[in-house]
C-alpha cells in the first residue's frame, strides 16, 4: 500500500472535522503538528460566532504501511482567542459578595454621618444669627428703656423745682390772680343757716 500524501492527509483531517460539525464552521488550514509515532495533529480555523481565533484540530495515525485513521477531533482555543473566564467556586464567589456589600454598607454609613455633620452646622449657623439678632433686640430695647427712664427722670426733677423754687410759686399766684375774681362762696352760708335752723328747732 502506498503512503497517502500530505494533501490526502490533510484533506481527510478536513473532511473529518467538517463530519464532526458543518462546512461552513471549518476554516482555512493551519499548520500541521508532529506528534511522533506516526501520529499528527492537523490544525483549522473555526468559523463558529462566539469563537474568534478557536481552532479545529484532528489528529490522525498515519504508518507508513498502513492506512491512516481518525483519533479524535476537538475544538480547541488559540493564543489570541476569546475565553470565558476563570471558573470559581461558590465559596470564594460568596465571600467576595459579602465583601462588596459591606464595603457599600460602610460608605453608605459614611455619606449620612457627613449628611447629619453638615446639617448639624448649618443648625449652628441658624442658632448664631438668632442669638444675633436677639442680642441685637434686646441691646435697642434697654437703650429705648434708658430714654424713658431720662424722661421720667427729669420730669422728677422738673416737679421738684417748681415746688421747692418760691418764685415759681409766686408766679402761679400771680397767674390765679391775673385769672379774675374768685367765685362766691355760697355753700358755706347756706350750710351755715341750716346748721343754725336745727339748733333752734
């Protein structure tokens, strides 16, 4: 029996992944790996979507005296392929959540104690500019206070002087006299005749 080509070999890798899947999923090919003992790898592009720079690689044993055959046909990903990521157990999955939500936890408690500090200031600022304003109150309210007792107070001392200046007594004399004659003072007289009607009776 004479030994196939490598064309033949190679079109048979071909026609092997083609069975394994669909033609239009097999690409151009590759390169050829020598496994050693007769055995060689044959490598495809895949055309499948989700699969950018996967492989189609079959592996044959090809004797020299005998004919070749199919060991196995795989999909496998190039140095360039996209990869789904890493597979991690549930465990280590759960912790890090666990984590995640107790790092918002502490930042959401964070931004309220700055929120309530903030709003403890501005209540601060609030009680000052009343206290302001009530001081300021109360300042204009003892100084009107201070006037009316200035008032009073020379008033007083007005009263004081006109009672204990002679002069200004005189002066009202002289203004009760300037006033006219004073009236007659008929209730005395009359009350006197009563008073000397009951005495004889």
């Amino acid at each position: 029996m004479t030994k196939p080509s490598t064309q033949d070999l190679v079109e048979l890798a071909k026609s092997a992944a083609v069975d394994a899947t669909d033609a239009a999923s097999v690409g151009d090919y590759l390169e050829t790996l020598d496994e050693g003992d007769s055995t060689f790898t044959y490598l495809f592009s895949a055309r499948l979507k989700g699969y950018q720079g996967w492989r189609w690689s079959v592996t044959l044993f090809a004797p020299s005296k005998q004919a070749p055959t199919i060991s196995e046909v795989l999909l496998l990903p190039g140095e360039d392929s996209l990869l789904a990521p890493a597979w991690v157990p549930w465990a280590e999955r759960l912790a890090d959540w666990k984590a995640l939500q107790a790092e918002l936890e502490a930042q959401a408690a964070a931004e309220a104690a700055e929120l309530a500090e903030a709003e403890g200031a501005d209540l601060e600022a609030d009680d000052d500019f009343e206290d302001e304003e009530s001081d300021s109150l109360d300042d204009a309210e003892e100084q009107e206070f201070e006037v009316l007792d200035d008032d009073e107070t020379s008033l007083e001392v007005e009263e004081e002087s006109a009672l204990t200046d002679p002069e200004q007594g005189v002066d009202s004399e002289q203004d009760s006299d300037d006033a006219g004659p004073r009236p007659p003072r008929f209730g005395r007289r009359n009350r006197r005749r009563k008073n000397d009607k009951n005495r004889k009776n």
